[in-house]
C-alpha cells in the first residue's frame, strides 16, 4: 500500500470526522477538568515538578501547570494526569525534550 495513499485517506476521515488537524501532527492534546484535574497526551516528559509548579515537554512548547497541592497521579510514556487545585496552565516556546 503507497504511504502517500494512506496519508490522504488518513486526512480525508479526519475531514468527514470533523476532527481538528493537528492531531496526527503529533501537537499534544491538553484536556483541563475543572479546577482540580489535567490530562496530556502525547506528552514529552516532565522537565520540573512541585507540588505547586509543574513543567511538561510538549514537543515546540513547554506547558506550566501552576497551582497547589498538584501531584502525578499517572504516567505513561506517552500520557499524564495531574490533580490537585489548578489556578493557571501556560504554555510557552520551547519544550525540553523533543
């Protein structure tokens, strides 16, 4: 089967699907619940953690989790999940590892 074939096709479902583009692209998806959880997928690894400052890798960004009481209660190679009381998430250039 032609990569190029597969791509396209790939594309066009994501069309139909009303999906957002940057998916396949490898851009992290952030999710925040409320005030209390944070879900990254496609993340590149925690850079600095503290139970009020949380800095994760997101490939061309670095997202900055900032609150209290945050703890790490999953990680996989490519997902985490915070919980604690989050007041502020930024992202800024630069993510760490790539």
């Amino acid at each position: 089967m032609e990569r190029g074939w597969l791509t396209r096709a790939g594309q066009a479902a994501m069309e139909r699907l009303d999906l957002p583009g940057d998916i396949p692209a490898g851009v992290p998806h952030m999710e925040l619940i409320g005030e209390r959880e944070f879900f990254m997928c496609r993340h590149r690894g925690v850079l600095s953690y503290s139970t009020e400052t949380v800095e994760i890798g997101g490939g061309s960004l670095t997202v900055r989790v900032i609150g209290t009481e945050l703890q790490l209660v999953a990680m996989t190679e490519e997902e985490l999940r915070l919980r604690g009381r989050i007041a502020a998430v930024e992202l800024r250039p630069g993510g760490g590892h790539v």
